[in-house]
C-alpha cells in the first residue's frame, strides 16, 4: 500500500494533517460544537482520555478565541485546559497534562487537585479502550470510561457546566442515558459527520449540570471493586449509578480459561451430570438425528442381506 492510500480512503485524516491536527477526531468536537455551542462562554476546561491530544488542540484553541473575546470586554479569567491520557501526549501549549487511568481514584484525585477551589465549564471524554473484538466487552468497558468520566465531572463540572463523552449506541444504551439524566435535565445524542456511519460511536452531549440534592460525589470506590465495600454506605440519590460489582477470589479458576483434567492435583474421574436436562431445546435436533442414523443403519442392513443372497445364488 502506498503512503497516499489512506489519505485517498479517509477524508477526514487527510484534512487533520493539511490544518494541522493530531487527530481526525477534531473534526467531531468542532462539528458537534457547530450544532450544540458547546464552547460559549467556557474557560475552564478538561479532557479526558486526550492522546493524540486533538481535542485539546481544540480546546486551546477556542478557549483562547472565548478569552480574547471576553478581554474586549474587560477582565477575563484565563483558559485552563487539563488533559488525561493512559498514553503519554506530546506537549501542548495551554494544556496541563496528566497520565493516568481514568477509572483509577488516583488519576481523578490528581485531576480534581488541579481545579482546587474552582470548577470547570465543560468535561469531554473521547474514551474508547483498545478493542477486543469480543463486542459486548468492547461495549461493557466502554460504558465503564463513560462512566467514569461522569464520576470525574459530579467533582469538578460547575453547576450549568457541559459534559460531552463518547457512548456506544449498543442495545442498553438507554440505561446510560437513564445515569445521565440524572445529573443533566438536557442530554443528547449526536453523530458528527465525520463519525463513521459503520461506528456505533456517537457522542452524548449534556447540558446544564445540576446535583441531586443529597448527592455527594465519592471517589472513596467509585466501582466498588474491593472486598470489604459495604453496600448500605450509599443510600438515597447516592445510589443511584449501579455500582459494578466483581465477586469471588481473584484465585479462583477463570472460567474463561481452559484447565488441565487433573490441574488442581487430584486424580480426574467423570461424573454423569447431577440432572440431566428435561425438556432441551435441542431435544427434538436429537431426536432427527436419532431417526436418520437408524433409518441409514437399517438401509445399509437390508443391502447386506442382497449381497448375501446373491452370494447364495
Ligand atoms: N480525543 C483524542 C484526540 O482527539 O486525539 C483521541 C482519543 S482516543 C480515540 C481514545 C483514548 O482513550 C486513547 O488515547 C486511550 O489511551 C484513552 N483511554 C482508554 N482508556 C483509558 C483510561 N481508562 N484512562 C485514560 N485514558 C484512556
């Protein structure tokens, strides 16, 4: 393949490179901020999930046109971009950068230190974790970014604040809505031009940040993933995001792993199953297969009895 045939198949990266983005995904933020304004007015600004760090470009850019701007008016307060990548990003200006998971308390700690006393206008999220090609964890971990990054904004997203994130439009895409809804009265789903149509990606745009009352944002264990979390610790509109729960040892077998007979050191010995199913589903593919095979056995009978006969003959 030649250096040109990308740049002949994809539009949308031939153009990055001639206006000088990291990305192609530029084109989304601007495209979905040409449709929903999601840069008005902000100055404050963070960017999670950021490398190649386009949408930072992006957001260096037009938070210093809002400031230049509002400079014309009087005294402005200056942008302040922050950006989070697991991915270690070439330096921008403008832009304090972090590496981190966001899923990590730590990360978002570190993240949430950097807007000590203050709050930001707007969080994005362009999170898409490294694909599996197994679908449903490709969409599982996914929701999980999305969720985190909600979790980010609950501390540092100013009331009337904008969240905009990447959600996969998967069959329970509607309970993520649901989580959304929750924090934001306005939430969209947007599908910029420059997303390809073959993606199920899209873009959930949300507006006019507002707490429940009563809620408290809480990094403690956002997932609640450790041994000892006690469940009645949340109550109320806390408990609202449906906590992910692993359970058992982590030393127990991985059922998605294959095992030697004898791997725990005991002599293998077959056991029927303890019941074995009533009414299978298969049960009438068996019974066919039962039909077939004995109606092919007594066919290959009978011809035996003619090659008998005829070696009576
Ligand atoms: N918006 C970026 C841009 O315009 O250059 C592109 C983002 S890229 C599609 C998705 C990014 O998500 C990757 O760089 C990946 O490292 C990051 N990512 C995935 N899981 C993450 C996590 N748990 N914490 C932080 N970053 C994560």
């Amino acid at each position: 393949m030649g250096k040109t045939s990308k740049d002949k198949r994809d539009i949308y990266y031939r153009k990055a490179k001639e206006e000088g983005w990291r990305a192609r995904s530029a084109f989304k933020l601007l495209q979905i901020d040409s449709e929903c304004h999601i840069f008005d007015g902000v100055s404050k600004a963070v960017d999670l999930c950021a490398a190649p760090g386009s949408w930072s470009q992006v957001l260096a850019r037009k938070l210093t046109e809002n400031y230049k701007k509002a400079l014309e008016k009087g005294p402005a307060p200056k942008p302040k971009i922050v950006a989070v990548d697991l991915q270690a990003m070439a330096p921008l200006e403008g832009v304090i950068q972090l590496q981190g998971d966001i899923t990590n308390s730590s990360t978002a700690e570190q993240i949430i230190a950097h807007f000590d006393n203050s709050r930001a206008d707007l969080v994005v999220c362009d999170g898409a974790p490294d694909v599996t090609g197994l679908h449903d964890m490709d969409i599982f971990i996914q929701s999980q970014l999305l969720l985190a990054a909600l979790n980010i904004a609950t501390y540092i997203l100013r009331s009337g604040g904008t969240f905009v994130a990447k959600i996969f439009r998967a069959k329970d895409v509607s309970f993520l809505y649901a989580q959304l809804r929750i924090f934001f009265p306005y939430v969209y789903c947007t599908k910029p031009s420059s997303s390809r149509n073959s993606s199920i990606e899209a873009f959930v745009v949300c507006k006019d940040y507002s707490q429940p009352e009563g809620y408290e944002p809480n990094m403690l264990n956002p997932w609640m993933m450790e041994e000892s979390w006690d469940f009645d610790k949340l109550t109320g509109v806390n408990r609202t995001i449906v906590p992910f729960v692993v359970c058992g040892d982590l030393n127990q077998p991985d059922s998605d792993m294959s095992y030697p007979l004898n791997y725990d050191g005991k002599e293998y010995k077959y056991h029927e199953p303890v019941q074995a199913p009533i009414a299978p589903p298969y049960a009438e593919a068996l019974l066919m297969n039962r039909k077939r095979a004995e109606k092919s056995a007594s066919t290959s009978n009978e011809n035996n009895v003619d090659v008998d006969l005829n070696a009576l003959d």
